[in-house]
C-alpha cells in the first residue's frame, strides 16, 4: 500500500513539473524569436527605440509614457528626439563611425558616432541575449550624458511619433 501511494506521490509530481517546463521553454522560444528580429532590425539599420525608462534630471530612474521620445536607425541616418535629444527638436544625425559586436555570451553591442546640428554625440547600445530589450547612453561631446532603455523594434513595426521638420 506504501508503494502504490508513492509511486502516486511521484506520478503527482511529474505532472506538475512538465506543465512549468514547457512555460517556461515557450518563454525562452518567444524571447529568442524577440532577439532575433531585434538583431535583424539592428543588422538592417532600420530600428527603433522608444524610450521605456530613463534617467531623470536627480538620477532616479523615470518611466516614459510619450511615443514621440525614441532613438531611431533610419537607412543613413540615426534620428534622435524628446528626452533622447536632450532638446525638443527631431535631430537628424549622420553617423561617421558604425560598429556592430556579439560579445561571448551572444550580447549585442552597438557603437556609433554620430553628428547633427545641435548633437555630436557617441551613441551605445547593449542588448542581451535573450530579448529584444537594450540599454542606451548617449555621451555627447558637449553637454550632459542621456541614459535609457527600451525595445528594440523594427522601423515597420514601431509606433512611434516622429515629429516633421528634422534639424
């Protein structure tokens, strides 16, 4: 009788286990399939950014709610506008130095040096492996360094608000 009741006990658990297995392996599927269209917008040099969270004028950490404050990757240019900017302009910036590295662990790390008309800026961009989530600092020749993160999106697939009139 003390056999059949554990070998119940043992059977009860294995149902339990296999259900947390396959959540768990349908999250990691789902986040590698976020990376991977992250790295192919990345690769592509058609991405967006829009700003999740950032870093506030006292170093608390702010969340973002406004559509219209995003880095984004366009063709040749890189825009930059609202807290990104560090001003209320939409700021075309030609990029002058583009470098692109997968670290041992699969993290992703973008480097750029870019240049407008009111930003000369170098911009880097760290993913992990495993989403499409980066962290972004913007350390500008003059001026104060920008902090932020966000997701990664393709340009076709973000629903950001780019105002007209580039600078």
């Amino acid at each position: 009788m003390k056999k059949i009741l554990i070998l119940l006990g043992i059977l009860g658990l294995l149902t339990t286990v296999s259900p947390a297995q396959n959540k768990k392996a349908e999250k990691e599927a789902a986040a590698k399939a976020q990376f991977d269209k992250a790295v192919a917008a990345i690769e592509a040099k058609e991405f967006v950014i829009i700003v999740d969270t950032y870093d506030g004028a006292d170093r608390t950490i702010q969340t973002n709610t406004d559509v219209a404050n995003f880095l984004s990757f366009e063709k040749e240019s890189v825009f930059l506008q609202g807290i990104t900017a560090g001003n209320q302009y939409t700021n075309k910036l030609a990029v002058s130095e583009y470098k692109q590295e997968t670290d041992k662990k699969g993290n992703v790390i973008v480097e750029m040096q870019v240049k407008g008309f009111y930003i000369v800026a170098k911009i880097e961009i760290f993913m992990k492996k495993g989403g499409n989530y980066a962290d972004v600092v913007i350390n500008a020749t003059k001026g104060k360094s920008i902090r932020f993160s966000g997701e990664i999106v393709h340009q076709a697939l973000s629903k950001y608000f780019k105002k007209p009139g580039e600078v």
